[in-house]
C-alpha cells in the first residue's frame, strides 16, 4: 500500500469485518491491474476484511463490432486510404487520413487495455464481482461527470 511503507495500515485491523467491505478500483492496465490482485491477496492474508468488488475504471468501448472491424481495417489499408483521399479529395484526405489514425490507435488502446481487463477477471476470487465503468470522454470533472459515473456504476449495480 502505498505510504505506508509496504504494510497495511494498522487501524484496518480494528475495523468490523461483518459491516465492512473493501472496492478496489484499477485501471485496466498492467501495473494497476497487478497492483490490484496483490493487494487483493494482502487483504485476505493479513486482515478479516472481505473484498466487496473491483472497479475497473475508464474502460474503453469498443469503437466497431468484427464486421465494423474488417471494413475498417480495409478503410485503413493503404490502398483504402489512398481510395478515400481520392474520393474526398487531397484536403480532405489530409483530415481522413488524421482520423483513421486517431480510431487505428483507439483501437490498438482498446485491444491493449483488453488483454489487462481479462487477466483481472480471471485472477479475481469467484466471490469478488469485477465492475466495468466505462471511460466518459469529457474535458471537465465537475458534479455532472460524477452523476455519470454514479448512473455507470448503478447500471452495473443492478
């Protein structure tokens, strides 16, 4: 844990496991998500404190289902770029070419951030619910984000 100089703090050992709980949140990345099964075991080993949930946190949508995908992947081969840059003309292709870019590294982001998300789940107690909240692509942080982790969270919830 860190700042505590590797162990647990010692006021978790006075808390009443039967009206306690612990969720962990993590991002859906290598170290996080290492982070998490470790402490996950700590818990267990070292207090009576049950682990409630996971929270993988930011978790990126899938931009396009397998069929979105194989016509994307045409799009975004060369020969589909250079199709599309014709077809919009040279300006427009410029600007084509930008967003293909941005949704291929989306994409490999997602894909990347998947493989973590698996090997939590799979790793995670049965008894441990694993609870995805999207990532909400907003520039501000203010009460309306937190009301739409708040509705993400109960989705999941219920």
């Amino acid at each position: 844990v860190a700042g505590t100089g590797g162990s647990l703090p010692i006021h978790i050992a006075h808390i009443d496991p039967d009206q306690t709980g612990v969720v962990v949140v993590a991002t859906p990345e290598e170290m996080p998500v290492n982070e998490t099964i470790e402490l996950i075991g700590r818990l267990d080993s070292e207090t009576d404190i049950d682990v409630a949930a996971v929270i993988a946190n930011r978790v990126l949508p899938e931009l396009f289902n397998r069929d979105e995908e194989a016509a994307f992947d045409l799009l975004d081969a060369d020969t589909g770029r250079s199709a599309l840059a014709d077809l919009v003309g040279a300006e427009s292709g410029t600007a084509s070419g930008i967003v293909l870019d941005a949704a291929r590294l989306a994409v490999e982001l997602r894909r990347s951030r998947a493989v973590h998300l698996h090997n939590l789940a799979d790793r995670l107690p049965e008894s441990v619910p694993l609870i995805n909240v999207p990532y909400l692509f907003t520039r501000s942080h203010g009460i309306r984000t937190t009301r739409q982790v708040a509705d993400r969270l109960a989705e999941e919830l219920l």
